[in-house]
C-alpha cells in the first residue's frame, strides 16, 4: 500500500493495534536507491520510556528484515526463530501483552535461544 505519511501512520497503527500493539510488529520503507528499517508503527511511548517495559519483538524482527535485505538471511533465520521461539516455547510476555517479562528480561531469553541454536 502506497500512502502520503500521515495516512500510512495512521493505517499502521490501526493495523498494529488490531493485532498486538506497536511493539510487534516490524517495518520496513523502500525507495529507489534507500531502505529504512523501523518498527511498524510509531509509538512514543512517553508512558513506558525507562521502565524497561518495551516490547523488543518489533525492532528485533525489523533487524532481521534488515539483515534479509543485506542478503544476509541465516543470520536473519537464526534470530527470528528465536524469536517465535520465546513465544512458543515460554510464558515471557512483556506488560504490552498482559505478561510481566520486562524488555531486559524478553530479550536475554531471545539471547538464550539463539546461543541453544549455534
């Protein structure tokens, strides 16, 4: 979908919230000689900002839509099956999805998970 900024922020965030929040959910925007790798939706999230509350699932998987863009896809694979991994396999979810984990918390288990798969 091509849209003018302010209607593709408000799409994405509509659409981000229906199914998870702006912590899950990864973005990406192309241009004809650029590409900017950014979590799917904007949040500012002045009400969670150093609480270690934030969700790390969006700017994780949006790293590994980076790093399929620099061909660089079993790097990409590795971190994004441990990823579904934490969420498969474990209880962690952050306050964003009425867990407890914090951001610190989520993300060493992601760490975890990657080192059980080298």
């Amino acid at each position: 979908m091509i849209t003018p900024n302010l209607y593709g922020n408000i799409v994405t965030n509509v659409a981000t919230g229906l199914i998870g929040g702006p912590g899950v959910v990864p973005g990406a925007n192309f241009g004809s000689r650029v590409a900017i790798f950014e979590p799917g939706a904007r949040h500012i999230g002045a009400d969670i900002a150093g609480k270690n509350r934030a969700n790390p699932t969006a700017l994780t998987l949006t790293a590994c839509m980076m790093l399929r863009h620099l061909k660089l896809d079993q790097y990409a694979d590795l971190i994004e099956k441990a990823v579904y991994d934490v969420y498969e396999n474990t209880n962690l979810r952050t306050p964003d999805l009425f867990g407890t984990a914090t951001t610190t918390e989520f993300t060493y288990e992601i760490i975890k998970n990657i080192r059980k798969r080298l």
